[in-house]
C-alpha cells in the first residue's frame, strides 16, 4: 500500500507542479494573486474536450487547452487586471477582482456546459510496475509531459534573456525598467507562461481524474496555493518541491485515511505554513513580495 501511494503522489504531484509552477511565475512577476487560476484550468480542460469531440487526437487536445490557458490569460491581464493596476489597486483589491473573475467565468461555464459530469477521452492505457509502484501508461506520459516543460522552463528562466527578465522583474521592477528592462513585454511573457502551464495542468488533471465538471479546477486551487506558499511563493523550483510534498502527502492520507482527507490535508499544510512560516522553505524570495507581510 505504501509503494502505491508513493505511485499516487508521484503522478498527483507531477500535474500539480505544472500548475503551482505556472502560479508561482505569473505571482512572481506580478505580484497578482490570480484566484481565478483555478477556473481557468477548467476552461481550458473544456476547450481540450471540445477539441477531442470535434475528432482530433486527445493529446492534440493538451495542446489546445495549453495555448488556450495561455492566450486567455494575457487578455485577461491586459484588459481586466492591469486597468486596476493602472488605478492603484493593491493586492487585496486585487484578491477580490480576481475572485469575481472566478465566479464569473465558474458560471459561465455552467451556462455554457451544464452541470453534468464529463469523461476525459485519452484511455488509461496498460499497467506498468516501476519498482513496486504501478502505473498506468497515460500515468506515466502525464509525468514525462511534467519532466519535460519543467525542465524546459528551467532552461527558459536560466538561459534565455527572457528569463533574466523575467527574473529581474520579480525581483525589483523599478530598477529593472530603469536599466532598460521592458517590463511590459516581461509581464505578458510571464502572464502567458503562466496560462500555459495552467492550461497544460488543466488538461492533465482531468485525465488524471477521468472526470470533470465546471468546477473542478477550482477545488483543485487549495492544494495549488499550498504547493506554491510551502516552496516559497514566487520561486518556482520551490513551487517544483511544494508539489512533491503535498503530491505524496495527500496520497498518503488517502491510501491510510480516507480519500475524502486528501483536500483537507492540503489546507492543513497551507495552514501551517501560513503561521509558522509564511514566507515558505525558500524565505529570500517570497519575503520581498506583498504577500508574505
């Protein structure tokens, strides 16, 4: 049983690294704490399952939902959240905008879906032991996906002049446009790779789950936050550690407890970590940024 839930935690974690990276980034940058990434993970999921309906080949439907996410996050940043900005709106003003976009768009996927329950349409596959552990194949291409983009931002963030942007930016915005540093461009980057790894995430988390409704990604938001508050928010390679923790942590509670505790186990670490150490595992980042005051 312990062997597993280790497998469980090993593919929960990967799906949620791709969406507590992409949270983490876009917070970084930004300084935006986007509530609403949740439901945008869900929309996306739903964009894929059109797509996989419409005849394409379902992992063409990753794709779809990831360029989705990605697209709809830059127009929802340069046309609701930076108007706000522009006016002086702080973070909790922000929180609260971000949250109406979050009903909102929950809604509006009601209207537009239903109810109902779906089914993802990519087939679990064969069953494959990797050292005590059993995988399905979709299982083990859904962590290989996770490997390569976090691998591939890791380059992006390391060697690209993108990334030294980006990370100047997160770092100290004023002095990064002063040195000549297009923050703008920057923060349209981060916006739109933060949509792409929450679109990728959303697509990802409904094969996992093989079923979904209009609110999925939303409750799948507790587990996010707490991944990216417990590595250090705004630091993704803490993000990347986050995950693995409330990944094995919540699989463990559910193999041993009840499956019903795996939420609940998530928001106790969020809850911890908030009171013992806000700042997370990695403190030089996230104390620099609104959020941990």
């Amino acid at each position: 049983m312990f062997l597993h839930a280790i497998g469980f935690g090993i593919v929960t974690a990967a799906v949620l690294a791709l969406a507590a990276v992409g949270f983490t980034v876009q917070f970084g940058v930004t300084n935006i704490l986007n509530l609403a990434y949740g439901d945008v993970m869900t929309a996306s999921a739903f964009v894929a399952y059109a797509s996989d309906s419409a005849g394409l080949n379902p992992w063409w439907g990753m794709v779809i939902g990831g360029l989705f996410g990605a697209v709809f996050s830059v127009l929802l940043n340069r046309f609701l959240y930076t108007p706000f900005i522009r006016r002086g709106a702080r973070l909790f003003t922000m929180i609260i905008v971000t949250i109406a976009v979050a009903l909102i768009l929950q809604n509006c996927l009601q209207a537009i879906w239903g109810p109902d329950f779906y089914s993802a349409n990519i087939s679990a596959g064969a069953t494959v032991r990797v050292l005590g552990m059993v995988f399905t194949t979709t299982q083990l291409i859904l962590i290989a996906i996770a490997a390569v983009t976090l691998a591939a931002l890791h380059g992006l963030l390391r060697y690209t002049r993108l990334g030294k942007a980006m990370r100047a930016t997160a770092s100290d915005p004023a002095l990064a446009r002063n040195c000549g540093v297009q923050t703008r461009r920057v923060i349209d980057g981060a916006w739109l790779l933060s949509g792409l790894l929450c679109g990728l995430a959303g697509v990802a988390l409904v094969t996992e789950l093989g079923s979904f409704e209009f609110t999925t990604g939303s409750e799948f938001l507790v587990p996010v936050i707490a991944a990216a508050v417990l590595g250090g928010v705004g630091y993704p390679y803490g993000a990347m550690l986050g995950a693995l923790v409330i990944g094995l942590a919540t699989e463990l509670a559910a193999t041993y407890f009840n499956p019903t505790y795996k939420d609940v186990v998530a928001f106790l670490v969020l809850i911890v970590v908030l009171l013992l150490r806000p700042q997370g595992i990695f403190a030089d980042v996230a104390t620099q940024k609104e959020v941990a005051a």
